[in-house]
C-alpha cells in the first residue's frame, strides 16, 4: 500500500507546538495519556473530538490576530 499523504504542513518548525497543544487538548476532554495511548481503541468520536477542539481553538486564535488582539464582544 502507497502512502498517499499530501498533508504537508505550511509551516514545519510548527510541528512540536502543535503536538503539544494536541495533547493539552486531549487532557482537557479527559484523554489522560494520549499521547501514548493507541489511538485504535478510541472512538471515531474521541479522537475526533481532539482534532475538532484543536481547530476551534486555533480558529479563534487566529480571529484574535486578526482583529488585532481584542476579545469579540
């Protein structure tokens, strides 16, 4: 089987941050130990619930960047 990934990431040096916000992510939803846990015996539902509430977060980030730092009213 190819490995077809064409996921490459925009900004490589970003790659540890990301990690780890992913496991504060999981710790915060009660994923203790994410990162070492097979993430095959979690559900579709879990582990999209990580993936979901990392990209709300960095949504939100980047809309406080955007607006120039300030809190949305």
């Amino acid at each position: 089987m190819t490995n077809n990934n064409n996921n490459n990431k925009a900004v490589p040096a970003a790659k540890a941050a990301l990690n780890q916000m992913k496991l504060e992510t999981a710790n915060e939803l009660g994923l203790s130990n994410y990162e070492n846990m097979d993430k095959g015996n979690l559900t579709a539902r879990q582990n999209g619930y990580v993936g979901g509430s990392m990209t709300k977060k960095l949504v939100e980030m980047a809309e406080q960047q955007m607006s120039g730092g300030q809190q949305p009213k």
